[in-house]
C-alpha cells in the first residue's frame, strides 16, 4: 500500500520536499515535515491505491489486526500503527529539544515514547545536526549553561552528509540545522519537550513556549564517543543501521533485482525510498513504484516481496522484532 502524504509547514521549514523530492505541498508557505507513513491519531495516513484506496491506517488495523502488522505486534500496540515515518527539511535551527521513553510518557499519561532516527537523504555543504553532550555533563551544570544562553557550548555538533545514520533513542538532546534533508523513523508519538528555541519569534512576534520542567525529567545526561550510527556498505545485501526495541531498520542498496522473503517476521515492513526509484512486487497483488521520499507498507501476511531498482535505488527498510512475550 502506498499513502497520500501529509505536509506541515513549521517556523523553520523550507522547501526542499518541493524542489528535491517533487512533492508538490500546495499554498504552505514551507514544509518543514511530511508525514508519510502515518498511524497518529488525528492524522491518519489514507491509501491511495489498490482496493483499500481511501481507508485510514488505523481503520486497517483494527480490521484486519495481525495480518496487517502481526499477531505479537497487535497485541502490544493496539488498533494504533506503532510506528511514524517522516521527512524532515530543515531551513533553519529546530529547537533543542528532548523525547520521553516509554515509563515517563506513561508516568504522564501520554500516548508513548519517542525514540528516533535519523537517515541523511541530503545535506548542503555546511549542514549540521546536535547529538548528545560534548562533555561530561550534570544537571548545575546545563542548568548554569541554560540560564546563562550558553547551552550550545556543551552541545555535541556534527557536520552530516547524505547516507549518515544518527540514532536518537528518547532521552538524548538534540537538534536539526539548516539545509538538511533526512528520513526520520520513530515510534508513534509527537511529544516534544523544547529546551532552547535559539530567541527567535513567529511572523506575530511570538516566542514558542518551553518544556524546561518536563524536559529536566528526560534527558539523558550519559555522554558517547561517537554519535553516528557506523554500517557496512554493500550492493544488493541487507544492512543492518539501527536494531532496537522499538524498530528495526536496515538499508538495501540495489542495482539488480532482489527477492526478499519475510517467512519468519511476524511483522508488518515499511519501505521508504532513499535514493533512485524501485518497484516492489508481492507476486500476489499489483505492482507498486516507489520515488525518493516515497512510503510503502508491506502487510505482515506477505511472504515474499521483489524488489526491482530501476538502474539503481536505496530502500530503507523497517519493521519490528516483538519481544517472546507480552
């Protein structure tokens, strides 16, 4: 199944979903995110192709349950898609920001954590990204650097390029820049604490409101040597880039044609398009075509699925590992 994106014009959006991937975002004055693959409620992704054309993602859970996303996966998650696929362009700074984990979202009486990553489509020569802390770092010491307007000095800062992998497990701080265009993959949450919003005002001269209370509660003060997610680079094999919890995603970078066989996942697979253009075929059902930035769903009763780039293509490719028991 393929899905009619859904487009958010943000403060720091800009317009490379338009220029670089051909996603047409209408009268918004930017697109800061699209989102593709959608199960939240309120913004539902809708099919647009085969006999379910017009039904809600969550609309399909509920009726066809494990054969959609599998019988483990229902359990645990519900009638809700447990997963939320985006592109991200970023024209200027997001704020420095943090995600609950699960425990402290349940604390609140929120809907789930959110725990992240994200896969480089694009970047200008000078894009950057915050990951983490440069330092050893406690809680005087970032509320000094907070209060001071210094956070930025123990902020860990990454140049990127397109292909880059960054993890952003719930609990560590971080932060877009400008002239970056990624692929976010992450659980089915849109709780989002805001730290620092770097002074700036909307067109109605207002400031975004700060989290800094809840944030204090989430963030992970735990510092790594290296932020970037290392993968092997292979033609035509599964790559593993990110095995969590909470997702699963690998990369296939294709030049010929590759069967891939989903016999022993009992899970639904989500394929989004890095790079190229690629067909996918069930052998059961219509054929789909998959352009940059474009989502497919493979439902979790799917055995097999072909994958034939047309010259070249990267997918990324994305489910889940359910845990043996509830």
């Amino acid at each position: 199944m393929k899905f009619e994106p859904i487009f958010r014009d943000k403060i720091w959006g800009g317009q490379k979903i338009k220029t670089i991937l051909n996603q047409d975002f209408g009268d918004l004055p930017n697109c800061g995110e699209l989102w593709a693959l959608s199960g939240f409620p309120g913004s539902e992704s809708v099919v647009v192709n085969g006999f379910l054309a017009g039904n809600e993602l969550n609309e399909l859970v509920e009726v066809y349950m494990d054969e959609l996303v599998g019988e483990k996966i229902h359990e645990i998650y519900g009638n809700v898609f447990p997963l939320l696929i985006k592109i991200l362009d970023a024209n200027d700074w997001l704020s420095i920001q943090v995600h609950p984990d699960d425990n402290l979202a349940r604390q609140r009486g929120l809907e789930g954590g959110k725990t992240e990553m994200w896969y480089i489509l694009q970047a200008d020569e000078d894009g950057k990204l915050i990951s983490g802390f440069n330092q050893k770092v406690n809680q005087n010491i970032y509320l000094q650097k907070l209060e001071d307007k210094k956070l930025t000095e123990i902020m860990n800062f990454e140049q990127v390029k397109a292909g880059e992998v960054y993890y952003m497990p719930a609990g560590r701080v971080h932060s877009l820049g400008p002239g970056v265009l990624l692929a976010e993959i992450q659980q089915t949450s849109d709780t989002t604490y805001r730290i620092y919003d770097w002074d700036r005002i909307d067109n109605q001269g207002n400031v975004r409101d700060l989290h800094l209370k809840d944030a204090m509660a989430a963030i992970d003060f735990n510092i790594l040597e290296s932020y970037k997610s290392s993968y092997a680079k292979k033609k035509n094999e599964t790559v593993s880039l990110v095995k969590s919890e909470v997702f699963i995603t690998n990369l296939i970078d294709l030049d010929v044609p590759v069967e891939k066989d989903f016999t022993e996942v009992d899970s639904f697979v989500i394929y989004l398009c890095a790079e190229g253009t690629c067909e996918l075929d069930d052998t059961k059902h219509e054929k789909i075509t998959l352009k940059t930035g474009e989502v497919a769903l493979v439902p979790a009763s799917a055995t097999k699925i072909n994958l034939t780039p047309s010259k070249k293509a990267k997918l990324l490719e994305v489910y889940i590992l359910p845990p043996t028991e509830k």
